[in-house]
C-alpha cells in the first residue's frame, strides 16, 4: 500500500463534501500538473491519502481511500488529463495544521514542506505514522 496527500480548498472542496459522497467516493478531478497527474497514476484501489485543506486552515483534516484507478478527468475532453477517485474513511480526531508538520524535526523532509504548492503528493509509511500520531488518529 502506498500513501498520498490530497490538497483542496475547503472553499471549493471541504472534508465535510468528500464525507458527504459516502461509499462511492468522488473524482478528485481538476488536476492540471503533469507531476501531480503522475502520482494519481501511480496510485492503486486501497491506497490511503490525508485530506488536506488548504487556504487559511491549512491543516489535515481526515483520511480518504482510492476507489477507483486513474482514469479520464470527466471535467475535460483533454486527454493528457486523469484522475482517482476517492472515498472519506475517518476524519483526524485533531486536525494537523502545516506549521506542526513544518515544525515536527521528523518530517522536515516531507513533500508538503518541500512542495507546498502541488496538489498530490506522496506521503511515506513513516511520516503516515507520524502525522496520524500527531493527529491522535489510528493510522
């Protein structure tokens, strides 16, 4: 199993949207960065992601599941564009905000510290353990 972060705005796109989509989960759609498009590929059904909400709250909020391998993103009729689909599994029990992550010396390598900007990244197993520790969330 492989681990992932998925940055939305809660403006846009809120943790309590994603719960509300229940099992059938939704396409995280929208995606228009080549790198970040190439993490969605490389993702597998059962993989785990952090919901992660950016702006003013910048923090993680909760924990979501891959249901569906890339496919087509149904929001263009550009092909070079995919997407997953993900489903809500349990919300952080206290959200961890980016100035914990940024501050914790064990995850200073973290691509959310050093790619703050992209909205898919890959999480290791080490910093999934250490941040759902921060959250007081069974990982």
């Amino acid at each position: 199993m492989n681990y992932w972060l998925f940055k939305s705005e809660p403006s846009v796109w809120g943790w309590d949207d994603q719960v509300a989509k229940g099992d059938a989960g939704e396409e995280w759609d929208g995606v228009r960065n080549y790198q970040a498009r190439n993490f969605m590929r490389d993702m597998a059904v059962g993989d785990l992601g952090f919901f992660y909400h950016s702006q003013k709250e910048k923090a993680i909020v909760g924990i979501v599941e891959v249901c569906a391998a890339a496919h087509p993103d149904s929001t263009t009729d550009d092909d070079r564009w995919e997407c997953v689909d993900i489903r809500a599994q349990r919300p952080f029990v206290a959200p961890v905000t980016l100035d914990m992550v940024k501050s914790d010396s064990r995850l200073t390598d973290m691509a959310l510290v050093r790619m703050s900007r992209l909205s898919v990244q890959p999480v290791t197993a080490q910093e999934w353990k250490i941040v759902c520790e921060l959250g007081k969330t069974a990982n």
